[in-house]
C-alpha cells in the first residue's frame, strides 16, 4: 500500500507497514526468504510473493 501516513509516501505492507525497500533489500543481499518473514511477522509465501512482485514491475 502507498499512504502518506506510513513509510513517507513509499510502498510499505498493509500488515505491518513495513518498507517494501526494507525487505527487497535483505533479499536482494542474499538473506533467505524464511529469515526475512521471522524478522518481519510474515509468512515465506508473502515475502516470496513481495519479491518476485519487485523484480516483475522492475523489469
């Protein structure tokens, strides 16, 4: 979600409003998709999905 409220204007998650750019950045530096959803209340799917979502719009 984008909202002004949260993460200044920049796409965060609706469940826990964290960066995207926080989680793609982990995941991009090599972090596995498990240990980023413990560290940020989510599922391996959900991160999974968030990341593969980035690299389909950044293409």
């Amino acid at each position: 979600m984008i909202d002004p409220r949260f993460g200044q204007g920049r796409p965060v998650v609706a469940a826990n409003r964290v960066a995207v750019k926080a989680i793609t950045d982990l995941w991009e530096a090599g972090e596995s998709v498990e240990g980023i959803a413990y560290d940020f209340d989510m599922t391996p799917e959900q991160v999974d999905a968030l990341c593969r979502a980035v690299v389909r719009l950044a293409a």
